[in-house]
C-alpha cells in the first residue's frame, strides 16, 4: 500500500515494522510501535476485512500517534479460495 497525502490518513506499517510487531508477538513481549514506542492497541476488526472475501477474520493492531496499523488477517479455506480466485480475475481483466 502507499502511502497517503494528509496526516490524518490511515496506513499500515512498511514491511520493516510489521515484522518487528509480528516479532514482538510472537514473543508474547508488550507490542509497541516501532517508530515512536507507545502501546499499540488492538482494533475489534481489521480497516482490510471491507476488501477481503467474506470468511476471512482478523483485526488491527493501531497506534494512534502514528496513525499507522498492523493488520492480522486471519484466512478460513474458502476465503482463500475466493481470494486467489479474485486476483485470477483481475489478472485477467489486465490482459
Ligand atoms: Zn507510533
């Protein structure tokens, strides 16, 4: 994803600090923002679930500061199926 022009836009961290939280988490440590350390805190559903295949769970990890997120996606088979399916369309259609 780019990043968006204005300070209030929303956008996930770059592929860097998402393996430094997903490092973090898998360690059980307390998740904190690569960039400035604050908490990150936890989103009931993930900003990602609008553009994803029904079936497909997960939510977002935020900080507020930054204004930027970490999604957890979590995939059921038939959403991944649907997914794959999806980008064969697009795929397509670009041909
Ligand atoms: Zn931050």
């Amino acid at each position: 994803m780019r990043p968006r022009v204005g300070a209030t836009a929303w956008r996930s961290f770059d592929r860097r600090d998402q393996r430094a939280i997903r490092a973090r988490l898998a360690a059980g440590a307390p998740l904190r923002c690569p960039r400035c350390a604050g908490l990150l805190e936890a989103r009931p559903t993930s900003r990602l679930l609008a553009v994803l295949p029904s079936g497909a769970r997960g939510y977002d990890l935020d900080c507020r500061s930054c204004h930027q997120f970490l999604p957890l996606i979590e995939h059921t088979p038939q959403s991944l199926r649907l997914l794959r399916l999806r980008r064969l369309v697009a795929a397509v259609r670009r041909a």
